[in-house]
C-alpha cells in the first residue's frame, strides 16, 4: 500500500514514490516493533544462492522475536519498504538481473527512470525514517576510504546519518576503511556512537577495530532511552549502535592487516578506483581468508538483526 495519511510519507508526491507494506505500516501505526533492513548486502555483498537465503534467515530471525521485517529497495522506480518473497528473489538476482546499486543521491533518479536497485545504508536510513520505521539493522557501515587525503573518497553513509533520526546497529564500518578518520567524521558531524557490550569500536569482521567507543551501553532499554533522550533534546541525527562481530567468525587482525594491503596494492595496478574499491576489496578479503570473511559478515548480520530486534522492541515499550 501506499504510505498512509498522517505518515511522514504522506504527501501525494511521497505516496506515489514509496510503498509501505501493510504489514509494516500497520506496526508503525500501532508503535509495535519494525527493523529496517538494507538490500545492497543481498544483492551485491553475498554470492548467489546464499544471498537469498541470507536475506530470508534475516527476516525469520525478527519474526521469531516478534518484530516486523522491513527489507527496503526501489522496484521499479517506486520505493518499497517491506518486501514479499518475489521482491527479494528478484532483488537476490543482483546485477545479472539489473538491480542497481542505490545510495540516497540515486533514489531520484531511479524513481524518474523507473530503475530497480538494491539501497546502500545511506539510502535505506532515509526510507526507513520517511516510512516512520526507528531502528535498522545492517552489516557496516561505509566511511573515510585509505588515501581519501588525495581522492576525497568518502561513503554517503556518514552524511546521511548525520541528518537523519534512527538507530542503526552495525559492526562499527568495514574494515577496509580508514577506521579512525571515520570516527573523527562521526564526531564531526554529530553522529553518536554506542559501544553495545563493548569499550572498542569494532571493524566489520573485526571485533576489535584498534580505536575506543566514547560511550558504552549494555542493555537494549539504554540504547532505547538514549533514543528517547536524543528526540527530547532534538539531536538531528543517528545514533549509531557498535555491535562486534560474534567472537567465534571474527577475523585475526594480522591476517586480515596482510589481505587488505595486498588488495589495496592489486586495486591500484590494475587502476580501480571509485565505489569500484570497496566490493574489489571486499572480494579479495574473501579468497585471502580462503572464505571466512564471508562467513564473518554472515555471523554479523544475523547478530545485529537480533539486537536490531531488542533495540526496537525497547523502544516499542517505552511509548
């Protein structure tokens, strides 16, 4: 359906651009708990069949805990928050299909093309927040790219966040990243940071990203009341939740250390650059560690799903 009246996607120019699942939007309307889930990871961060697969022990995991999945893409042209199964199957086709690779700067051109694309954390926060969905799961997060002195490489993701009121709960940013000039952004740009259970932010497949969290919580119900705290004081932007890799698929930091030089050298003889670096990198990490990385970022994604669920049922019991 389309977003309904009185939703912060109401206008006739937003409903004709974004649908809301009943499913979901009824849940936003009765403040029982939503996550917000991205789709570039089913469509360009795993391999096919297991993305799909992946995507839907997503979803199974919210259910059981009583939460509202809310899988986001552009099919289309139009903007969906909540899939069905055939969405996600045609989303898990990935590039072969033509689905897109969609970043909140994309989302206009792609409803005025009719594009299909998957939507990065940037563009998924948005749509999340227009659809009145509060927390949002997804793996990690983008950020300050090596070298970006030089190339001004730097995600959307921090951006948006900066502008845009929601929980995500993510394993700190990938590891490829320029951890701590990431952090410094965050800071710069007001986002804050929550260790969950942990005094060390973490780096994707990393538990332990070598720089410390400025706050630390231990419960769902303090992110929630922080969440609270944040609308009464109007903070303007996320609140991003640090949850580390499951301790048992996180990687070792020299081996992961030896993988990224590696492919960042191989990135720059073979002349990639651009979003090109971040899923060659990411590629690369995956054959070094002989697949474990792949298997670190499945852990990761269901864990923060899990706590995603907690967050937003929290957060659901406080209103």
């Amino acid at each position: 359906m389309a977003a309904s009246p009185g939703s912060p996607g109401s206008s006739a120019a937003a409903s004709a651009r974004l649908e809301v699942a009943d499913e979901v939007g009824a849940a936003v309307r009765d403040g029982r708990p939503v996550v917000a889930l991205e789709s570039t990871i089913i469509a360009h961060g795993l391999p096919r069949p297991r993305n799909l697969e992946v995507a839907l022990a997503l979803e199974r995991s919210l259910r059981e805990r009583d939460v509202v999945p809310a899988t986001i893409a552009v099919l289309g042209g139009v903007a969906r928050v909540g899939l069905d199964r055939g969405a996600l199957e045609r989303i898990a086709g990935g590039e072969a299909a033509g689905v897109a690779k969609l970043g909140l700067r994309d989302l206009a051109p792609a409803a005025a093309l009719g594009a299909t694309g998957a939507t990065t954390v940037s563009a998924t926060a948005h749509l999340a927040a227009l659809a009145g969905v509060r927390v949002f799961a997804t793996g990690g997060l983008g950020g300050v790219h090596p070298r970006a002195a030089a190339s001004f490489d730097e995600s959307a993701d921090l951006m948006a966040l900066a502008r845009t009121p929601i929980i995500v709960v993510a394993s700190g940013v990938k590891s490829i990243l320029d951890v701590g000039a990431t952090l410094e952004r965050l800071e710069t740009l007001g986002v804050t940071v929550l260790g969950f259970a942990t005094d060390r932010f973490p780096g994707f497949v990393l538990a332990d990203a070598g720089f410390a969290v400025p706050w630390s919580v231990s419960t769902p119900e303090q992110v929630a009341a922080a969440a609270e705290a944040a609308l009464g004081l109007r903070a303007p932007g996320a609140i991003l939740v640090a949850n580390p890799v499951p301790a048992a698929a996180a990687l070792e930091a020299d081996e992961h250390a030896r993988a990224l030089e590696t492919g960042l050298q191989l990135a720059a003889a073979r002349g990639i650059e651009g979003k090109a670096v971040t899923p060659f990198l990411l590629e690369h990490l995956h054959r070094e560690t002989e697949g474990r990385s792949l298997e670190a970022n499945v852990a990761l994604a269901l864990a923060n799903a899990e706590l995603a669920g907690a967050i937003a049922a929290a957060w659901a019991a406080r209103a």
